[in-house]
C-alpha cells in the first residue's frame, strides 16, 4: 500500500534518486545514452531543493517509508490553447510501475490544481516512451507534437491533455479501460 503526501525540502535527495533511476530504465534506448549515464543524483539534488521552493504542487508515493514516485504541476509554461496548467513530471521506480500509484499521483496532482483555480492539464511526453498508455487510459487526449532537445539529439514529443480536471481517472475507476 502506498502513501501519497505533500513532498517538503527534505525530500529533495529521495525525488532526485527517484528522477535519476527512472529516467535510466524509462529512456534507455530512447534518449542518448550517454546522456542518462551523466545524470548524477547529487545535482538533481540541488535543483529539487530550489524547485520545491517555488510555486509548484508536488507530492510524492511512499512504500514502506521510502519514496518510489512522484509527481509535479502548476502553471502552463509553454502555452497550448484550451489549457491552464502543466504536469511537469511525474516518475516511478520501475518496481512501483503499474501497481496503482501513478493514477493515485496523477489524481492528488490534479485535485490540487483544481483547488489552486485552474480547470485544465497538459502533459509533454517523449513519443517513443511506453507511457503514452498511461496517459490515454486516465483520460488525456493527444492535442498537439512538437521536438525537444534531450541530450543534443531532438526527440518527438506529445502533449496529452485534460480540458477538464475532474475527468482524470475517471474512466479507469469506471472499469471502461
């Protein structure tokens, strides 16, 4: 069973192992290689520390007391007409993968930013990740592509998206997926 909670600075070193490990198994053999092997923990480290400082929602999923996933949104960056807000990451240990939890992060993400005032979700995936699956079977729509710079090579990238935040999930609890 696992816990879903607010993630606070203290937690910035078990989100930079969780975003280090999961990038390594999730990407390998989509982005270069020798860019997830110079992913170093410690420095991810330091920018959680600044980014839980910031005006973002993240939580993060433990199992037995130890982080194995977490997810962040707040605020469109980049803008994509008809939405209001970003989910900027979400990631799970592989072993976390496919037992509930992500669904459970995606929820507690989006029922904060429905508190926070925004209606609306996007989320940029690489298009060659498996988790496109994810996304479509919580309700996201695919509503625009576009290329990312990921270790000096450009990748595919596709946003799904939620018009509307009470809809995430929806169809899983339903059983229609």
């Amino acid at each position: 069973m696992s816990e879903i909670r607010v993630a606070t600075v203290q937690d910035a070193g078990a989100i930079a192992r969780v975003h280090v490990e999961s990038w390594q198994t999730t990407y390998a053999g989509i982005v270069p290689e020798a860019y997830l092997s110079s992913l170093d923990v410690v420095q991810r480290e330091a920018s959680w520390q600044e980014w839980l400082g910031l005006d973002v929602d993240v939580f993060v999923a433990e199992v037995g007391g130890e982080v194995v996933g977490f997810v962040g949104g707040g605020a469109i960056r980049e803008p994509v007409e008809g939405f209001d807000a970003e989910l900027y990451a979400i990631y799970l240990l592989r072993e976390a993968q496919r037992c509930g939890i992500g669904m459970a992060l995606l929820k507690k993400v989006a029922g904060s930013l429905k508190e926070r005032g925004f209606g609306s979700v996007v989320a940029w995936v690489l298009e060659d990740n498996f988790s496109g699956g994810f996304y479509s079977r919580s309700g996201g729509v695919r509503v625009a592509s576009k290329e990312m710079e990921v270790g000096g090579v450009m990748l595919p990238v596709a946003a799904y998206g939620w018009k509307d935040l009470q809809t995430i999930g929806v169809a899983v609890a339903r059983g229609s997926v």
